[in-house]
C-alpha cells in the first residue's frame, strides 16, 4: 500500500506531505485543482521519464518520495530528484538505483488504471498476460521464455556461422590458388635485404675485382712489395739508433705501417678471390627479387614480412571451414533439442490456459452482470498461433456481448466506452483476487457512466478495497460516498496571487460538502445536501 506521499517543487505543489490508510481511498476535488498533478507527481516517483514542465521553481530541485508497504510488511521508500538541469537521480531506500529498476519496482507494488486503460482489452498482449495471472502460468512462461530466448540466440548464431561458411566456401578457390602461389615462393624472413645486397655484389662484380687488382698492384709497383721497402727502411733505421735515439722511433712506425699494409695486402687478395663473377646467378638473383616485387605488389604487402603472414592467414582461414562446419553442427543439434523443449513447453502453457480460460469466462461475466448489464456475454477464447513467439502459441481474444450470446462478437469490436470501462473494472476486481498487487489507484474509470452503473461500479471498487489500498480519483458522488477515507484535492491563491495545489483528509460535515458540490456543481441546493447525506448514510459511513 501507498502509505505516504512527499512532493517538493512539482507543478504547482511547493510542498506537501501526506499520509493513506489501507483500504479505500477516495480522492476527489474540483476541475483544475490538480488532481492529475498529483497523480503525475507518483507516476514520476513510480519511473515516468520527467520534462522541464515539472518544475514549480526552476531554481530548486523536484523531489518526490512515496512509501509503500506490501503485504508481508516489506518497506519501500521510493525517491526521485530531479535538477533543474534535468538530470534524474533515483533512490530506493536511500541506495541509488537507475530509472528502469525503479519502474520495475514500483510495477509489483502498485498498479494505475488511467482513464484510457480500457483501450488494453484490445492488445493482444494484455489479454494473453490476463489468462496467465488468472492460471497462475507464470513459473511455467518464465521457464518458457528462458528456453525459448536460448533456442533464438542459437539460431542467430547457427545463421550467422552458416553466412560465415557460404561465404568462406564462395571464396575458397581463389584463397586456395593465392596460398599456393605463397607457398611456391617458398619465402624466407629477411629475404629481400639479403638477395639486395647479393645482387648489387653480382652486378658490380668485375669492377670491384679490378679495382682490388689496382689497389695490389698500387701496393707492389714494379714487382716491389711497399711492405718490404717499409721494412728495409726500419731495419736501416734501427741499425743507426744507437747514435740517435729519434731514430729508433721512426723505426717503429715504419714497421707498424709494414704490418699494416701487409694486412691490407692479405685482405685484398681473400676479397679478391670471393669476389664471384657469375651472369647466371646474378640473373637467379634478380629473378628472385623480381618474383617477391611482384607477389608484394600483387598482394599488397609492404615487405616479405608481410606476405608471410598473409600466407598463414590463408591457411588458417581454409583450415577454419572444418571447425566452423564442426560448430554450426553443433548448434543444429542444439537448437533441435531446445525446440523439442520449446514446443513441449508452450503445449503445456496452452493446457493451462484452455483450463482457466472457461473459469475465466464464468467469472468475468458475473462481474461484468453485475454492473448493470444483466444480459452480457463474455467469453475467453485461446486459439493457436501460426508460429511459436515468446509468449508461447496462444492468442487469446475476449468475446463481448452486452445483449446475449446471438451478437458475440470480438469486444474491440462492439463494447462502447463505457462499457469497455466496465469490463476492465470487472477484469481489474477479478485479478486483484489472483494477485499480490498491495495498491491500486483508478483515475476516473467512471468517465462516461453515471446514476446505478456508477453505484455498482462504487460498490465493487469498495469490495476490491477490502483486500487491498484502493485509490479511486472520481468524479462521481455515487462512488465518492463509498466506505472509505476521503480526500479532497484543492487548490490556494497565496498573497502574490500564484496558485498552489493541496490535498487534506475530509470527514463529517466537511465530506457532506464535497458530495453534494459533486451532485449540484459549484452553488449547493438544501436537496443537493440532504441527497449527499442520505449517499454517505447508506455507504455506511460517519
């Protein structure tokens, strides 16, 4: 139940703070005092997306916090902050929560029918979730659902691996001959640096050799080794030092430059004899490179490096049909076993609702006889779908007669407003029965009835209030005077002549007030006060 209400700067509520009793709850007031205010500051509370609209000073922030009690005790104090930046922030019991865990929340502990909710008969859907609260499906629709959101992931995934396959197969010849071509080329890492710098070796190799022979000959004119001469001179040299000591030194040098250019000489002449001069494999060479310039090109690679990977990507990609082919059989043989459970499933759903779909139908038109329309003719039929969908292989149409079984026809087609209104009362009363729903509020699901209709319309939300917090938001005296806690909605001009939303509870003479401004309108007639007193008194109420 709905057991305190907190608003701060929504619309035209600055403040309020307002405490409801269990049972039935009836909120009445005057056209344009913010009945619908009201009810829309709780939907906000309850998870409605929120507008710049809201505010009733755009300087402060919106705060709105509703309590509720279910009916094992558990607390929920539920609170939503809105900035005048408009950034939302939700709370449940003080711990932050996002705006869809809220709505979620709130949607198992109070229910809104709005003025336009009758317009559900009409939704497949809504009338499928009927038959289920009324059987009592909703373990078995939960195991359902479970199997049947597996059984579609499977599927997707089978039919996107069965894409991936066609397209792998559409494609393999071609990646078939491209990996052969890679590996007849029989690459190697590095490569390509080392068959550049052979080439350029083969092509300057007779320059090179003779330019080695030049630099020995340059080291030997005329059949004299430098090396020797260089020698011969240290020795001289050497011979003299004993009379000069300088001469020692140069003799030195000159045997270190002798060593020297042996070296050179040695050097020369293991150069000059690896040097190859070969047309024939300088042609291999070049060929080679060629073959790799081409694949790079072809391939549109940057280097060996690269061809490489492409060649063990191609590999890898052929070799990966088989174990695509492996998993999609895999996901066959899944998806067969969880249709088998799908399908025995939804059978069992449809079994279930069949069974409930008679009571249903037995119940649903008592209730609805008894708002003044003796000769109605309501039944539940559970037909068959054409496919599997995730609600199982039910439809489930409501037929509606208000005249006897002769016109049964589908009740979107043939119930007016108001007697749509008062199916879905009847609907409402008979679900609360088969739920645990703490609270329910109507926002003037009398619209469009009136005198007696209204009475039995009264007299079964004051029954529905006996196991539960009903809310009604009326306009109507015939329900306004019903056993319950009053409260009028009203509406204050302060000093600067701005308008301000109230709500207070009303009893005695004060409640007699109200019932007999919602018979005579705004100017009271004594008949229109003795009327309203004799309402309350056969409600029963003080």
């Amino acid at each position: 139940m709905l057991s305190r209400l907190s608003i701060s700067n929504y619309a035209l509520i600055n403040s309020l703070d307002i405490t409801f009793p269990d049972g039935l709850v009836i909120i009445t007031g005057e056209t344009g005092a913010g009945k619908s205010i009201l009810l829309g500051a709780l939907s906000l509370v309850l998870g409605k997306r929120a507008d710049s609209s809201v505010f009733s000073d755009n300087t402060r922030n919106c705060v709105v916090e509703a309590e509720f009690h279910d009916k094992s005790g558990q607390e929920y104090i539920l609170r939503r902050v809105i900035t005048p930046a408009g950034r939302s922030r939700s709370f449940l019991n003080d711990e932050p929560v996002s705006l869809a865990e809220l709505a979620a929340i709130s949607g198992r502990i109070i229910d809104i029918h709005g003025q336009h909710q009758h317009l559900l008969l009409t939704d497949p859907d809504y009338r499928l979730g009927v038959i289920d609260h009324f059987a009592g499906t909703a373990p078995l629709l939960d195991e359902y659902r479970k199997v049947y959101d597996g059984y579609s992931a499977v599927e997707e995934e089978a039919a996107s691996l069965e894409k991936s396959i066609a397209e792998a197969e559409r494609d393999a010849e071609y990646r078939q001959f491209q990996l052969d071509k890679l590996r007849e080329a029989a690459l190697v890492p590095g490569e390509m640096e080392a068959l550049e710098q052979e080439q350029k070796a083969l092509a300057h190799a007779e320059d090179i050799r003779a330019g080695l022979d030049a630099a020995y000959a340059g080291l030997n004119p005329q059949g004299l080794s430098v090396a020797q001469l260089l020698k011969d001179a240290a020795a001289r040299l050497s011979k003299f030092s004993a009379w000069d000591d300088r001469l020692e030194s140069l003799a030195a040098r000159l045997e270190s430059c002798k060593i020297e250019i042996s070296d050179i000489e040695r050097e020369i002449e293991d150069i000059s004899s690896s040097v190859t001069v070969s047309p024939r494999r300088l042609e291999e060479v070049e060929e080679r490179m060629s073959l790799i310039y081409s694949l790079e090109r072809k391939y549109g690679c940057a280097d060996v490096d690269a061809l490489i990977a492409l060649r063990d990507s191609l590999a890898t990609a052929l070799g990966g049909t088989e174990q695509m082919q492996e998993r999609l059989s895999a996901l066959r043989q899944r998806q067969q076993e969880l249709g088998k459970q799908r399908e025995t499933l939804a059978r069992r759903l449809s079994e279930q609702r069949q069974a409930a779909s008679e009571a249903l139908s037995v119940a649903l038109q008592e209730a609805v006889r008894s708002l003044e329309m003796p000769h109605a003719v309501f039944k539940a039929v559970v037909s068959a779908k054409d496919r599997l969908t995730a609600t199982g292989a039910d439809t489930l149409d409501f037929m509606f007669s208000a005249n006897g079984e002769h016109s049964l026809r589908d009740i979107s087609k043939v119930a007016s407003g108001g007697e749509l209104s008062r199916v879905m009362l009847a609907l409402k009363g008979l679900l609360a029965r088969y739920t645990s729903m703490p609270a329910m509020i109507f926002d003037e699901i009398d619209t469009g009835v009136s005198g007696r209709i209204a009475d039995r319309m009264g007299d079964m939300i004051g029954r529905m209030g006996r196991d539960m917090q009903i809310i009604a938001i009326t306009h109507l005296p015939q329900i306004a005077s019903k056993k319950g806690s009053h409260y009028l909605v009203y509406k204050d001009f302060g000093p600067d002549g701005k308008a301000a939303t109230g709500i207070r509870r009303i009893e005695g003479e004060e409640r007699v007030m109200e019932v007999a401004r919602m018979l005579s309108g705004s100017e009271l007639t004594a008949a229109a006060v003795q009327n309203a007193r004799e309402l309350l008194g056969n409600a029963g109420n003080d």
